[in-house]
C-alpha cells in the first residue's frame, strides 16, 4: 500500500499542528503527483497511471500476414 501524508507545523505555537495520511489506489502516477498553496488552500493533484498500450498502424501491417507457431 501507499499513502499520501500532508503534514503542517507552525513553528510560533507548536500545539498547531496538522497531519493527515491518505492511502492511495494502485494505479497512480507517483512521480506526477503536485502540490499547490495558494490563498490558503492546498490543492494536490494525484493523477492516475495511464496504462500504456502499443498501437499498430493498418498502413504498416503487410496485406498477407503469416504467423508460424511450433506446437508444444
């Protein structure tokens, strides 16, 4: 498992503190996570693994296609 932990601490009144730990799903992008502060508000952005497919274009594809297997 992974999570996600915000934590905050003001350094002029130490009682101030603020940690929360979120876990997260499986399929994140770890290295695409960001953060934001503005106006007070913290905005963070976990976006979500792209699985990555492979695509085969028709135009590259021969018109006659053999596959050759041996059986087992």
């Amino acid at each position: 498992s992974k999570y996600l932990i915000i934590r905050t601490e003001e350094s002029t009144e130490p009682d101030r503190k603020f940690m929360r730990k979120f876990r997260l799903p499986g399929r994140i992008d770890i290295d695409g996570i960001s953060a934001e502060y503005e106006n007070g508000v913290l905005a963070v952005t976990v976006p979500r693994l792209i699985r990555r497919g492979f695509l085969i274009d028709p135009a590259v594809v021969p018109e006659r296609l053999e596959v050759l297997a041996r059986a087992a």
